[in-house]
C-alpha cells in the first residue's frame, strides 16, 4: 500500500493488504466519497463483505472488494414487480445468496453475467441458474470451477491481496449456464423487461444490461473510469470478437438508442453516469481504429493484474478514463 492509494474507511469485513496496479486518482476519490459519505450505505450481518448502496428506489449496487490485485468490483440488482434480477456475481466471497434474498425479499431471482472475468463470474456456484452471451459460455465454464480460489493464497495458504475468512469463499458446486444472444430480453414482471446488449471488445461476450423500465445500462467492464480494456484478441475462445473494431460497431447501434436509457453503471469504480459518455468511448474507439499508432502513451502491466508484463496503447477517452489496447485487439482476424 506505501506510495499508492491510502486506505478507504469502508464498512466491509476485508481488509486490503496490497494492490497491483494503482488506480486513477478521478476513480479513487469518487469511491472515497462514496463509501465514507453516502447515507445509503448499509452492511448485512448475512454477508458482512458487501457494502449495499441504494442508487434508486428499485436499484442497488453491492460493492465487493476485489480478492486480487485489481480493481473492486460491482454487482447490480434490480427488484422488478414480479421477480429480481442480479448482474454478476463478483468472487462469491460470502452468502451472496443469503444477501440477495434478505435484500429483496426473497423474490424469485434472475442472475446474469456481463462477461467471463474471476471478479464478476466466480459467485456463479452459490446459485441454481445463470445466464450469459453464448460466446462467453465455454471460457466461464473454465473460469468457475474447483479449485478457482486457490491463486489468491501463497504456498502457506496466506492470503495474498485481501484480508478475509477462507471458510467465507464459495465450496464449488455445479450449476446450469444458459447461453443467449444480442437481444434476449428478461422479463422481471407485467412490462419490465431487461435486455441482453452484446458489446464485446473486454471479451467475446461482453454484454451491457438495458433495464428499460428504471431506464438504466448495467455496462460491465466496457466503461470504466480508470481503464476500458480491450480482450486478448483471438486467443480465447470466439476471439475473433474480442477487438476494438466489434465493440465499435456494437457501441454505433448502442448510441443509436440513447433515448432509452438514462444512466450508466460500470462494473467497477465510478458509475451513475450520463448517457452521453457512450459518445465520447466511441470518438475515441473511432481515433485509435483509424491509426493505432496514434496513442496517448504506453505502458507494462504490473505484477498482480490480469496480463502482468504485457505492453499496451493508452488512448484518452475525453473527460473520463482511457482505454488499453494491443496491436492484435484492435481490427477482427483476416480470413
């Protein structure tokens, strides 16, 4: 922690014992400020690790410190007239279940992933049934699993990145995961209705979430404050989706649909954002897709982050963040 990012005075039960790659100052202080100011606020003795906001009268984030390196992370519910409806899982550290459930009510439940990724898929298994964009199905499928704690402990069986009671994670069990479209549409009740945007770009299957009812996009990781990440191009599987160019031409139709939604939540750090900011992430998805050689700077992802070691682009997105690319994950593969 010496020289970066001074603790904030959460109410979660996990405590940070180091970071990765340090985070952007405009991220930290809104979520210093939010988690030390907002009235909202609120820890359930169910699962004393998540931090619950009340965003909207219907709406709420549950803030989970992230067991590794990188950033915490978002899951979003959303309590419709006839059912609830979960976006991401997190790491599943504590009885998320318990949580959602004393949260809304016990209300039949609809739980759904923005992308494959440990901070948003691994609390999979503390549920029945979970949906995603079919071309993230299989590499979920690898990533939730036995054993997909074990890299947050050392040798000794230390915790390596965050303070917290080994006995809290998850104990693997299978589940069902329904794979479904651009487009599939969750019906929470009467004429509330949450649809399925696949975006792409971060990965294969990266999906944003349109509640068209409370008028808000659940965007993932292809919008955030600090760094929107391109995918490692065509190396996973359907990676021939996961470049700058896909999400471009996902994110035209998205802006297409502007009058639809009215703000926007990430999945991790600043969210409760003006639609409009769709329209700055995609001038600047349009410069680097005109000349990738034209970046802002360069850098090598550190120790503890997803790729560590890896050189990439850094282009501005204006008034916002930046987003990270490499050469490979700009255009789709030839042929």
């Amino acid at each position: 922690m010496k020289g970066r990012m001074w603790p904030i005075q959460g109410a979660t039960k996990a405590k940070r014992i180091k970071w990765g790659a340090a985070q952007d100052h405009m991220s930290w202080a809104y979520m210093k400020l939010l988690r030390e100011r907002n009235k909202t606020m609120k820890v359930y003795d169910v699962n004393p690790y998540v931090e619950v906001y009340k965003f909207y009268d219907n709406m709420y984030g549950l803030f989970n410190p992230s067991l590794g390196g990188g950033g915490d992370v978002w899951m979003w519910l959303v309590i419709g007239p006839r059912k609830a409806m979960l976006i991401d899982t997190a790491f599943g550290l504590g009885d998320l279940k318990g949580l959602v459930d004393q949260i809304t009510g016990r209300m039949p439940l609809i739980v759904a992933n923005t992308h494959v990724g440990p901070d948003h898929v691994l609390g999979n298994c503390r549920f029945d049934t979970v949906y995603c964009h079919e071309y993230d199905l299989e590499s979920i499928k690898a990533q939730c699993r036995p054993g997909a704690w074990d890299n947050y402990f050392d040798k000794d069986g230390k915790n390596i990145w965050l303070e917290f009671d080994r006995k809290d994670l998850p104990v693997y069990k299978d589940y069902k995961l329904i794979p479904v479209r651009d487009g599939h549409v969750f019906n929470l009740g009467g004429d509330y209705n949450v649809e399925l945007v696949w975006t792409a770009g971060h990965t294969p299957g990266h999906s944003m979430f349109l509640d068209k009812k409370g008028r808000y996009l659940f965007a993932g990781d292809d919008m955030i404050s600090d760094t929107i990440s391109c995918g490692p191009g065509p190396t996973r599987p359907n990676g021939q989706y996961s470049n700058l160019t896909t999400f471009r031409d996902n994110l035209k139709k998205l802006v297409a649909r502007l009058d639809e939604f009215d703000y926007m939540f990430s999945g991790h750090f600043i969210s409760n954002v003006e639609n409009h900011l769709l329209l700055a992430i995609l001038d600047a998805l349009n410069e680097i897709i005109a000349d990738p050689s034209k970046y802002d700077y360069k850098e090598i992802r550190p120790a503890g982050s997803s790729g560590a070691g890896q050189e990439r682009m850094i282009k501005f997105v204006r008034g916002f963040g930046v987003i990270a690319y490499t050469q490979n994950g700009v255009y789709p593969p030839k042929g």
